[in-house]
C-alpha cells in the first residue's frame, strides 16, 4: 500500500509546511506491510510545540510526536492510498 503516485491539495500545499509534509509521509512509510488504506494526522499547538497525532482503524495504530518548530499549527490532514481518487 501507499505505491501509487503522491498528489496534496492545494489547501496542504499552502497551509503545512513542508518538513511538515515530508515528515508525515515519513511516518506512513515507517509503517509495517499491514497498513489501512486510510491515515489520519492531527496536528496542534502546544504551548508553542507541534504536537502530531498519526492514527489509522485497520489495524488500529496511533502514535504520537512532539516537535520543536517556530510556527505550529492546528489542522487534520487525511492521506488515502487510492489510484482512483
């Protein structure tokens, strides 16, 4: 999973920074074989620290990271593995 072509709206392309976007991709890669075709990122701002949450349902997972940056953010960015959509 996640072999196909990489595309990002254009929403993600203005508003995460790209280590940002580099690192979540990062992460999905660093996943075992068995992975859902569905991976969520919840990014907050704590207390000036990124706080990202990378989650997925099937099989359940969800780690989380704490990354010193000079300008966090708070968004959910949805990446689906789809050569259809």
């Amino acid at each position: 999973m996640f072999n196909n072509q990489r595309y990002l709206t254009k929403g993600i392309q203005s508003k995460i920074p790209l280590e940002l976007q580099l690192f979540m991709w990062s992460c999905i890669d660093k996943l075992p074989e068995e992975r859902d075709y569905f991976q969520v990122f919840r990014l907050e701002n704590l207390n000036g620290i990124q706080k990202i949450t990378h989650f997925s349902e099937q099989p359940e997972y969800c780690k989380e990271y704490l990354i010193k940056t000079d300008n966090p953010i708070t968004a959910k960015v949805y990446i689906i593995d789809s050569d259809t959509y």
